[in-house]
C-alpha cells in the first residue's frame, strides 16, 4: 500500500471517531441545566395500584395513585379505545383511598365493584 493510501485511510478513521465523539460533547454544552430535584417534584409523581384483569380478558382496572390528590380508578378496554374513570378519595398526608378501593369486575366483566372515599376538596373542606 503507498503512502498515501496510508494517510488517506488513517485520515478517514480519524473523521470517523470524531464524527461520533463529537454529538455528545456539544449536546450538553448545548443542552439546559439539569435543576436537582424539589420535594415538590415528588408530589407530581404518580404510581399504580391494585391492577385488576376481568375473567373475559377483555378488560383491566388499575388505581392511578398520586403522591398528594385524588385516586382515579381506570377501567380500560384491551381491543378498544374505551376507558371509564372513576375518582376513589384522597391519597396523601396519612390518608391511603387506594388501601380501601380494592376494586374488583364482577364475573361477568359488566360492573366494577369498589369503595371509595372522602376526595380532595371534601377534605380540604373540614
């Protein structure tokens, strides 16, 4: 192989490595600060509870529990787009609506039964 050809290909490499080392390098120059965490954050996060499959296999129900708020239970249909919601009661500051919802389809797969709670605003307003 000459000499050039030599060059060439290392020359080649070399564009290579720094065409696919460069992206990141700018990308978080270029990108915002990422601001640490607040307690604040945590109480938009929400989590997913007492998950619940109907005998048909056609439907699923599940708590959407939030940090501090209402709990909404959801009723979703597995080969439509049909989904009912429900709110449960408050979840937060020692009170847990998902403990007591305990939802459950009849066998059939026509009715959810579940309890619920005092929500929110009926909280807030004692």
């Amino acid at each position: 192989m000459s000499n050039f050809a030599q060059r060439s290909n290392k020359f080649s490499l070399f564009v290579v490595i720094l065409i696919l080392t460069l992206p990141p390098i700018f990308s978080n120059a270029i990108g915002a600060e990422k601001r640490p965490l607040a307690h604040s954050d945590y109480d938009s996060w929400k989590g997913l509870d007492k998950t619940s499959l109907s005998a048909d296999g056609n439907w699923i129900c599940y708590l959407e529990v939030p940090q501090d708020g209402d709990v909404v239970l959801w009723a979703k249909n597995i080969d439509s787009e049909i989904s009912y919601q429900y709110v449960v009661g408050y979840s937060g500051e020692g009170v847990n609506a998902q403990k007591s919802a305990d939802p459950n389809f009849s066998y059939d797969a026509s009715h959810i039964i579940f309890l619920i709670s005092q929500s929110k605003a009926e909280v807030d307003s004692l």
